[in-house]
C-alpha cells in the first residue's frame, strides 16, 4: 500500500506541477517575483521523485486532505484585478515562497504530499513554527491573490488554506506517536504563525 501511495502521490503532484508552470510561467516577465514561486515547485518535484521512504498514513482522509491542499493552490488563474501596489505584491510572493522552498530544502528527501513520518525535522525555519511550508505557501498565496484577485481565486485558496490547516492537524495526530515528534511539539508551540496559531 505505502507504494501505491508514493505513486498517486506523484501522478497527482507532477502533472499539476507542471500545469502551474505552464500557467504561470509567461507572467515572470510581467511579475518577477513569481519566478521564486516556479523555483520552489520544481524543487518540490525534484524532492518528490527523490523521496525516502517512511512510516505512511493510509488512511482515507488525511490522504484526501493532502491531495487538495496541494492540488487547488496550483489550479489558479495567473488572471484578475491587481488590489495592492506591486511591491506589496513582491514582498508577499517572494517572502512565501522564500519561506516554503527553505521548508523544502530542509526536509530534503523527506518532503512529501501524504502524511509520512521520515524522520523530525527541527532545524532551520522548523524552529519557529511545526507547518513552515504552509505558512509559506499562505503567504505567497495572498500575494499571488492580491495580484490577480479574483472570485475563482478567492474560492480556490479558501478551500487551499483550510485544507491546510486541516492537513497540520492530521499530520500530527499521525505523527504523535513518535517520543521525538512530542518533544518537538512541546518545543514549538504554534503551528503555523509565531505567537497566534
């Protein structure tokens, strides 16, 4: 079963992956700061085919969760009303997706789409909060929304960010078993943003 999992893992990741870059791709000219947002998913990739192996989650829900976390981030439209000056735009998508490749690379081969236990990370960006990925990715997310805003958009991150703050909450139920894992939670209190949440 974990094999079958790693292999919808990828089937669903590379494809969508791949469509966001085909998407989004020909905005860079227009809005450089979307090219670290390019960067940070092909890492993702390259992380992905590399993956270690690991205790998985295998049941239904958390695995479903995970799959629409990741998946309706990347099905926006690169099209809408600009709400805030570029910069402010700039600051947003560059600091997000600064925030979650750093995650990425820190959890290197142990970065995944579906709930895993391959080892506590606790170094790096994963001192400050347990989910530094999806805070990164909620924050490039609200800078690439507030550059292209629009109704579908709105909806597509709305279902984005609740999937992952429930997708945090499963990994950890998955993940409270390990003594490391606890140790880890009791050291770093929030999961998503410093001092709230």
């Amino acid at each position: 079963m974990p094999e079958l999992i790693r292999w919808i893992e990828r089937l669903f990741l590379i494809p969508l992956s791949a469509l966001v870059i085909y998407r989004v791709a020909p905005q860079v000219f227009e809005h450089p700061q979307l090219l670290l947002f390019l960067v940070s998913e092909l890492v993702g990739v390259v992380l992905l085919l590399t993956q270690r192996r690991g205790t998985w989650s295998i049941k239904p829900y958390p695995l479903v969760i995970a799959l629409i976390g990741t998946g309706m981030g990347l099905l926006v439209v690169p099209q809408g009303v600009r709400l805030v000056p570029e910069g402010v735009s700039v600051l947003l998508v560059f600091g997000g997706a600064t925030i979650s490749l750093l995650a990425k690379l820190f959890l290197g081969r142990s970065f995944g789409v579906v709930p895993a236990n391959r080892g506590v990370k606790h170094r790096g960006v994963y001192r400050f909060v347990r989910h530094p990925m999806y805070a990164g990715y909620i924050l490039n997310q609200l800078g690439f929304l507030l550059l292209f805003f629009s109704p579908i958009n709105v909806a597509i991150y709305a279902v984005a960010w609740t999937a992952f703050w429930l997708r945090a909450v499963e990994e950890e139920k998955f993940l409270e078993s390990d003594a490391a894992y606890r140790q880890y939670r009791d050291r770093v209190r929030y999961r998503l943003i410093p001092g709230i949440a």
